[in-house]
C-alpha cells in the first residue's frame, strides 16, 4: 500500500495497493493514540488498485491507515493530513 500525496493537503489522498485476487478490504484509519477514526471497505480487483479515501473529516495531525482483507493485515503506514 501507499499513501500519495503524504502530507495531505486536500480532503482525500490516493491509496494504491495491490492484490492476488478480486476481494473486499477493510481501510482502517487511526490517530496516534490508537483510536479508530475512519472504516471503510473498500472493493479490490486482480492486480493494481488506486482508491480515493476522503478525510475531510479529519483534523489536521497524523494518521495510521492499514487494510483487513481474508483476516490478513497489511502493514501500517503513516501519513500527515495538514
């Protein structure tokens, strides 16, 4: 996965992430204390993916953002919304 633009300066960014199968992953957004701010699910083909996630909810701070997909999740990444 990755997190394009990082800092986020608008109210979405672009997450890219790849996958084996078609499938439904879990998006899930915390602050840096460990809660969960946003879910969302999100539907993954065959191969690459590109998928707007909206944060216009979200105060200016950062973020960790992961996927659940077949009871598998991904790495963590971190991202800067201003």
């Amino acid at each position: 996965m990755n997190v394009v633009p990082n800092p986020v300066k608008g109210n979405t960014f672009k997450l890219s992430s790849s996958s084996a199968i078609a499938s439904k992953m879990e998006l899930v957004i915390s602050d840096m204390q460990g809660r969960i701010v946003k879910r969302e699910t999100i539907a993954l083909i065959a191969g690459s993916n590109s998928n707007d996630i909206n944060v216009s909810n979200l105060a200016p701070g950062t973020y960790n953002v992961y996927g659940i997909a077949a009871d598998e999740r991904s790495a963590v990444l971190r991202f800067v919304k201003q």
